[in-house]
C-alpha cells in the first residue's frame, strides 16, 4: 500500500516532524502545544495508508479518536476511514501499537469518553457547540 501524506500542510509538516524523529519531536500539536498522538490507517477509497495528527486522550489502555474538525458542518474523511478499515495503528511519541478501533454509539460510554476527552482538550465543547452534527468519538483499544 501507498502512503498518501495529508493535503493540508500543517498537518503533513505535524506528520513528517513526528513519523520522521521517531516520536522524539512532533508530539505535541503544532496548532495548539497540546499532546496529539498520530493514527495510521487506511483510506477507504483509495485503499492508501493515511497518517493524522489527533488530540491525545488516553483512557487506561485505550485511545480516544473525536471526529471534531473544529466544529465544522461535516466530519473529517478519517472517521469514514475508521468506520470501513478499523484496524489502525497509534503512535504516541516513541510507543507503536497496533490498535482496532470502534465508533462509540452507547450513550453512557460516549458521555463517560467525551468528558475525558474534554478534560485533555476543553475546545471540544466549543466545536460540539457549534455544530449540528454529533461529533464522532471513536476508542482504540489494543487488538
């Protein structure tokens, strides 16, 4: 499989300073200065490996994956991904796991993970704010 590097530039320039030292450099979002951990995956179109930084919202030994694109009108193309491929593989700085991830649709267990989600990243309010759509939240766990 082909890697496809991200279109928008800030996120290709997050993805090369993390993937390319390792995980030593590039772990925190170059947007914000919060921790993001960097998903790999697989595009359910082009069947090419995708690479995204996202918030990092760790819960025991499982991740957090909120499908927020600051509260725009529709979801990023990942969660599409996520949804046909969900075997991904997470790195948090030098740590690379092979993770199998599922869309939270519980309601209990979505409030349970937004909340935390929240907590590492309170923007997360402001985007479900304002927006329509209920923003996807994901949890990756180890497969």
């Amino acid at each position: 499989m082909e890697y496809l590097p991200p279109k928008i530039d800030w996120v290709r320039k997050q993805v090369e300073l993390y993937e390319g030292s390792g995980g030593t450099k590039g772990s925190t979002l170059l947007e914000t200065g919060m921790p993001c951990i960097i998903v790999t995956h697989v595009g359910n179109k082009t069947g090419g490996i995708r690479k995204i930084p996202l918030m990092r919202v760790k819960v025991a030994d499982s991740y957090v994956l909120v499908g927020s694109m600051g509260g725009q009108p529709k979801n990023p193309v990942w969660v599409y991904n996520l949804r046909a491929n969900p075997d991904v593989e997470i790195r948090d700085k030098t740590d690379v796991t092979k993770m199998r991830v599922r869309e939270v649709t519980d309601a209990d267990e979505r409030a349970t993970l937004w909340k935390a989600s929240a907590e590492a990243y309170p923007p997360y309010n402001d985007y479900q704010a304002k927006t329509t759509r209920k923003i996807p939240v994901f949890v990756a766990e180890p497969a």
